[in-house]
C-alpha cells in the first residue's frame, strides 16, 4: 500500500474528535510478530511504558481483550493478539482499501463512501483522553431521580461500573439499557483497599489483582486485573502502595465514588 494511501487513512477524524491512530494498528502488528512488548514498542518507536499503557487502553476500550500480555521479564513483557485483536487489525486494513477505493473515484470524480459502517472502530481506536481509565462497556441500567441519575454500565463478566450523571445528561447522550458507553477515571479518583467485609460509602468496589507497580519518588501506579483482560489504574503514594505491601499478584478492592466516573458515548 501506498504512502499516500496511509496518510490518508492517518487523517480521518471523526467530527471534532482527534485523528485516528494507526500506530496503534502498527504496534498491534509488531506485537503480533515480536511477541514482546519491548520489542513492538522498540520497532514502532514508543517507550516501553507508553506501548504498554496502550496495549491496557486498547483492551479496555474494546469489549474483547486484544493483546494477552504481562509486564516484566527478560523481553520486557510477553504479548500477543487475541482473536479479536487479530480481527480488528483485519477490520483496519480493510478499511484503508475501501478508503483508498474511494479516494480512487473521487479523484476519477465519481464521489461514494465505503458500504459497512466503521464508526465503532474509529471511535476506540482514535479516542483520546485526561483520564487514566478508559473503560468501554454496555448500560445495563438508568435509575431516575429528581436530579440526577444513577446509571451502570456492565464493563466485564461480572464487573459493573456505576455513575451519577445529571438527567440533562442522560437525555443528551441518550443513555438507555443496551446502548455502549464508555466510563472515563481519573487514577487519583481510584482508592485502593485490602481486606474483606469493608464498609465504605463508595458506590463501586471493584475486585482486582495487582498486575503491575510503577514506583516514582513521591507516588505510585497500580494496575489491576479486574477481567477478562480489562485494567482499571490507580495513582495512589508510594508511603501507601509500601504500607499496604501491593506487589503481582495481591488481591485489592478498587473504591470509586459514583459521581467522580464520567461517561462518554459515541
């Protein structure tokens, strides 16, 4: 394919929103033949952490996983595509062809548009973000109030994220069972807590395992398998992740206030 047919593809916005990215196409792609993320980022020119942190928003914000991997190691973390990563990467090319065959008319000045509807691809891949968690799930409930409403989103078997939104809200993103969404955290919003039977006031606790540690001097990143390869993050102090000793493999419960968990729809 063509250089001018990629930077087609590469321009391609949906509304106001930012460019679709392919690295992330071509870091799938490189993981798929390295099987090592070291190695993938090394080859599409990312830092080990950066081609990390997007192989964790990947998987969140499809609702399969698309990478299996896990941090650490020789090779700095094996890696490779699921079935649905393989699919999506499929899906990419497929669409840059369409893409290029109606580039190709319309330069014949024959204008037309691709047939399938590849809003949903676009909107995972290219979606930029503030918030450290990006998690992409179905609503499975809306409960009205006089103000506000309590709306929760199934994000992975058995784990539900649940938000408070303004009714204004509700009705702008017409929110309603069955329709996608995705909820957006901020890390510093994730409490990390040990322990069973806790009593707290946060409306989502969610169960995790300890998948990663990133120590700076003042704080630190924990990463959490929650399931069925989706992660939720949480920035919380260094003091706190010694104190608490979280390493691979502890089990940790996730608390995260209803209102601080943003939704966004396509």
């Amino acid at each position: 394919m063509s250089s001018s047919l990629l930077n087609a593809a590469l321009s391609l916005r949906r509304g106001e929103g930012p460019r679709v990215g392919g690295e992330r196409i071509a870091l799938l792609e490189a993981l798929d033949e390295l099987g090592s993320i070291r190695a993938a980022a090394a080859r599409v020119g990312l830092s080990y952490k950066a081609a990390w942190d997007a192989v964790q928003a990947l998987n969140n914000l499809f609702d399969a996983p698309l990478v299996v991997a896990r941090a650490g190691g020789r090779q700095g973390g094996a890696a490779g595509l699921t079935p649905a990563g393989h699919s999506v990467v499929a899906a990419f090319h497929r669409v840059e062809f369409e893409l290029a065959e109606v580039m190709d008319r319309l330069e014949r000045g024959l204008a037309g548009a691709p047939a399938d509807d590849i809003g949903r691809l676009f909107w995972s891949l290219g979606m930029q973000t503030s918030a450290r968690n990006a998690l992409r799930g179905t609503v499975t409930g809306v409960t009205d109030g006089a103000v506000n409403a309590e709306v929760s989103l199934a994000v992975a078997g058995g784990v539900e994220i649940v938000a408070v939104v303004t009714r204004e809200s509700v009705a702008a993103l017409r929110l309603a069972v069955g329709r996608p969404a995705i909820a957006l955290i901020k890390s510093s919003f994730v409490v990390l807590a040990k322990g069973e039977g806790l009593v707290t006031s946060a409306r989502n606790q969610i169960k995790g395992v300890v998948s990663a540690r990133l120590d700076g001097p003042v704080s630190s990143e924990i990463t959490l398998d929650i399931a069925e390869g989706k992660t939720l993050t949480a920035t919380i102090t260094r003091e706190s992740a010694e104190a608490m000793g979280l390493a691979a493999g502890e089990p940790v419960t996730a608390l995260i206030k209803a209102p601080h968990v943003i939704l966004a729809v396509e």
